[in-house]
C-alpha cells in the first residue's frame, strides 16, 4: 500500500480534528478579532490625521468573502459636537486574486449616507483649512503608482451642507446617488452590474443623468453624458481659499458637453475615456491689483479621447480667437506673469526634497492648435529707458503636435507690431527629443525703436533705419549642451542714418565748407575716437550696471527682495596716465 495512503488511513480522524480546528481559529479571528483591531486602529489613525474625534459604531469581516462593512463613522468638529463627516455603511469587497496580481481589485464598492458639512468663515477662511496641505509642508517622496481596480461603484444618499456665513446664506445638496461601473488602470474581469449615472437634489431642485448602454458584438460601450451651459466662473471662483488663488477673475463662462464612456471588451479589456468639447467665453484674468493680464473671447477645447487612468491624451482641437495677453517687465525684473505663478518652495525644502523617481509620462497628441486674432500688451521698465510695444495680430497654427517618440508636427506663425514690423516662422517641430527647426523672416524692423536695449552697449544713436533678415534654424535638445544652428542669414538694413551730425567735434568737410557724406564705418570711427564721458555718463552707467545686477540676482530667487539696496554712485577721479583720456570707467571686485 502506498505510503501517503496508510498515514491518511490511520490519522484521518487527527487531521479531520486539526483542519476543522483551523477553520475555527480562522473564523473566529476573522469574524471578531479582525472587526475589533481594525475598529481600534482606524478609529485611532483617523483621529490623529484629521485632528477631530472620531468614533465608529461597527466593523464586520468575512475571512471567506473578503468583505469588510463599517457601520456608523462619525467624524466632530474640533470645536463643538457639529457633525463634520459621516456615513451609515462602507461595504468593500476584495478579490481573493488581488495579491496574486500585486494590485487592489475592488469587486463591489457601496457608500452609504456620507455627509460633508463645510462652513466658509467671516474671514474668508473655511471649516476645512486646515485639513489643507500649507506651502511649507515638505510633500513626501512620491511612490510608484498604485496598481488598482475598483468595480460597481455606488455612492446611496449622500448628503451636504455648505454654510456661506459672510453672505448669510446656506446651500444643501440631498439625495446625491452615483453609480460607476468601474475605475481600473489594469484588465481586469470583474463581473460589474452598476450602470453609470448620478443624481442630486440641489437647494431643493433636481438633478439627474443616466447613462446609455450600446451592445456590441465584441463590446459594451455605456456613455454618461455630461451638459453644461454658461457657468459662471467668478461665482464660483470665489469659494476657493484666499491662500490658493494668486489671481482675480473678473468673468468668465464655462460650456462643455462631454460624454464619459466606459468600454469593456468581451475578453476582459476595458477603457475609461472623455471625449467631447470645453468652451470658455469672456474670460478676463487680472492681477491681485486689478491690473488686467489675459483677456480670452473665445477659446475651445476638443477631446477626441482621454484616458486618465491609463495616462494618454488625445485632442482633437485647441483654438483661442481675439485672446489679449499684457506683459509688464518691473524694474526689479520681475514680470506680472511671475506674480500669478504659486510661491516656489524655501531654498530649505528645495535643498531637502527627494527627487522624483522616473514615472510613466502622459500620452500627448494634439491634431491642431490654432491662434487668430491675438494681440500682446508688452511693457519693460528694466532698460534705463523703458520699452513698449504692442505686437498685433499675431496667428499661429500647429498640426499633429505629440510628445511621442520622434513624431514631428509643423507650425506657422506670424505677427506684426504697432510699427508694421513683420516677423515670420515656419517649420518642425519634435517634443522628443526636443526638436524644432525651420525658417524665421523680419521685415521692416525699426532699428531706433530697440534702443533701449543696446543703448548701453554702443557709444552712438541710430536714428533711423529699418532691418530686413531672414534665416534658417535649428534647435535640438541633447545630454549635454543643446544645438543651436543658424544657417542662410541674409540681412540688410536701409535708410540708416546714425547721430552723426548733431555731435560737437570737427567734421570732414568739403570745399565749400559743408560737412562731407560719409561711409557709415567712417562716422562710427570718428564717434568712437571723439566721444568722451564726464561724471553725470559715469553715474548713469553705474547705476544701469546696478539695476541689471539687482534684477539678475532678484531673479535667482535666492535673496530676498529686501536684503538687496541699490546705493548713489561716487564719482572716482581716474589716475593720471600718460596718452590716456580721464573719460573712462573703471571696475574693480572687492
């Protein structure tokens, strides 16, 4: 007899006692122990995150089914016997599979009465800033994504209570339902049963879209349609925490009709895709001052698909039309487009921080982007004499621009200033690697009106004269330093005329006495030779040298704008040289 036959023959009763005694400590752990340690930790772990008292009525575990219910979560105010948050049921359900496959697989998740109470205070400030990350908390290393999929989900009456102190006013949401069918980044073959929909009742109005199922041989594709229609931005912009918004939105609406479809394919595949169309209309973006910085009439958005969960992105369209953008330079060197950015972290954190560890990058894919009609606002109080501009119209248009490997789009863009200056550029473009070459084109660029910015850098005026170039170019991003190629310059200038004339010292002249025509590199030289600087030049050149110094420092963001004080220059009478004019600077580092 074989072996393995006669030890089940003669201990068949000891093994029987030993399993039946292992299903019951099994079952006994599951069912009360488990409940018991789970209900202490969480009750623990919450009350200590959400720094509110939290209490929770019951907890249940099926060892066997892998469900684990709460029952009667309530979450306190910090200040008061309010209620915060709470809910009558969390039923969740896992797969037996999930750790098999290294991921969460969620069979059934049920929410049952959650209810949210928010209050926006006199101040400005709400119930649940401090539940808000603040600027100086160093955010953690981020992990690599979670591998999930969560199936029939069902939020059951859910409820909320907004109160608006500063303007007396209370808003309710009630019988919130919604129902999706599943939210996965992996297959997965998950028998689902929800249909996706939701609805709510709205200060007393209500609310409802119902999803459409489509049967296909191979599929089902179920689409949630999604409506809406001249939203007002500002209304609801100003909800937001102070501390979040470092902008003013005047107005704005907001018109968008979206389906958000879920396809799952007979054999276990499944998609969770937007597609539809945003628009946006009378968009007015201001500074905290009032100071206007973009103002869009119209601006669209195709979404041919999206597919967050899986990281791709297609677009079929973007288009803005009339849109108006106002660039301000300070003198300080900072530009009101920096002011709307959020603060950068103290040079502490950024010292401190992790890096982040190389992820799976976003899909991008765009058919077309198209810009008509703009006009650009530009200011620079930098320069000892400031600088302005109005560039208009300006119209761009890009085809099949990707992020995919070496996939090259096109683009063509043109504009025209106040002056009638023409600019033009035409080519390819790559995203990776980063690639773009083609062709740029000036005409008629007023030399004079760019003084300002060589002004400090060459010892005469030009006062006229128009330049016309052209050239082709090339920029291509690699490991080391970047390639920067320009190839086919041709540019010639016409009707210059330097200050030749209004200069003091003596001039060539003919025989009858008039000041003699020059070639231009002939009255350059004689400037240059003639030209001296008194003390007034030399504290004008220190100061600009001062200020561009300040600006540059000021831009590093290492010093604060406080520690840093421009002082009067001090007129240095030079030393005495031999063949050496007194009208020249001199720089030294201390």
């Amino acid at each position: 007899m074989i072996p393995y036959r006669e030890f089940f023959r003669r201990h068949w009763q000891r093994i029987l006692v030993g399993g039946a005694t292992a299903l019951a400590v099994f079952s006994l752990v599951g069912f009360f122990v488990v409940p018991l340690i789970l209900k202490s930790v969480v009750t623990k772990q919450l009350t200590a995150a959400l720094h509110r008292d939290v209490s929770i009525r019951e907890v249940r575990f099926n060892p066997f089914a892998l469900s684990a219910t709460v029952r009667g979560l309530t979450v306190k105010e910090p200040k008061g016997q309010e209620t915060f948050a709470s809910f009558e049921e969390l039923y969740l359900n896992l797969e037996t599979f999930s750790l098999a496959r290294w991921a969460v697989v969620v069979s059934e998740f049920r929410l049952t009465k959650p209810f949210l109470r928010v209050v926006r205070r006199p101040d400005q400030s709400y119930s649940v800033s401090d539940l808000l990350p603040n600027q100086e908390t160093q955010p953690a290393a981020p992990a690599k994504p979670l591998r999930f999929s969560v199936n029939n989900i069902r939020i059951v009456d859910g409820g909320v209570d907004f109160l608006d102190e500063p303007a007396g006013k209370k808003h309710t949401i009630r019988e919130a339902n919604l129902g999706i069918p599943w939210l996965s980044n992996i297959p997965s073959n998950v028998e689902t049963f929800v249909e996706p929909g939701a609805s709510a009742q709205i200060n007393g109005t209500r609310y409802a879209i119902k999803g459409k199922t489509k049967p296909f041989a191979d599929s089902q594709e179920t689409t949630l349609d999604i409506n809406i229609a001249d939203l007002d931005l500002p209304y609801y912009l100003a909800y937001l925490p102070p501390e979040l918004l470092t902008f003013a939105l005047p107005s704005g609406r907001l018109d968008a009709k979206l389906g958000v479809v879920f396809v799952r394919q007979k054999k276990g595949g499944q998609t969770l895709s937007v597609r539809g169309d945003v628009g946006l209309r009378e968009l007015a973006v201001d500074d905290k001052q009032g100071n206007p910085i973009v103002r869009i009439p119209t601006f669209g958005l195709g979404l041919a698909s999206v597919e967050p969960l899986v990281r791709k992105v297609h677009l079929s369209t973007i288009s803005l039309q009339s849109p108006e953008l106002t660039v301000r330079r300070e003198k300080t060197g900072i530009t009101n487009l920096e002011t709307l950015l959020p603060k950068p972290p103290s040079a502490k954190q950024a010292t401190t921080a992790a890096p982040e560890p190389a992820g799976e990058n976003v899909v991008l894919d765009v058919d077309a982007i198209s810009i008509t009609g703009a006009k650009l606002l530009f200011s620079d109080l930098l320069p000892s004499r400031p600088f302005k501009t109005t560039v208009a119209p300006i119209d761009l248009a890009v085809k099949q621009l990707s992020n995919r490997a070496d996939v090259k789009g096109t683009y063509a863009l043109t504009m025209q200033t106040e002056a009638k200056e023409d600019l033009a550029l035409e080519g390819s473009v790559s995203l990776t690697p980063l690639l773009v070459d083609g062709k740029v084109e000036g005409k008629s660029i007023l030399l004079k009106k760019y003084a300002p910015y060589y002004s400090d850098i060459v010892l005469f005026d030009i006062e006229s004269g128009k330049l016309d170039f052209s050239s082709r170019y090339k920029y291509a991003q690699g490991e080391g330093e970047p390639e920067i190629v320009a190839s086919e310059v041709a540019a010639s200038v016409s009707a210059l005329r330097l200050a030749y004339g209004a200069e003091k010292f003596p001039k060539p002249r003919n025989f009858i006495g008039m000041v003699k025509g020059l070639p231009v590199p002939e009255m350059e030289k004689l400037i240059l030779t003639h030209i001296e600087a008194g003390d007034e030049e030399l504290r004008q050149l220190a100061s600009q040298r001062a200020n561009a110094v300040q600006a540059a420092i000021l831009r590093s963001g290492k010093v604060e704008v406080e520690r840093l004080f421009i002082v009067e220059p001090k007129t240095l009478s030079p030393e005495k040289k031999d063949k050496v004019k007194n009208s020249r600077v001199e720089f030294k580092i201390g």
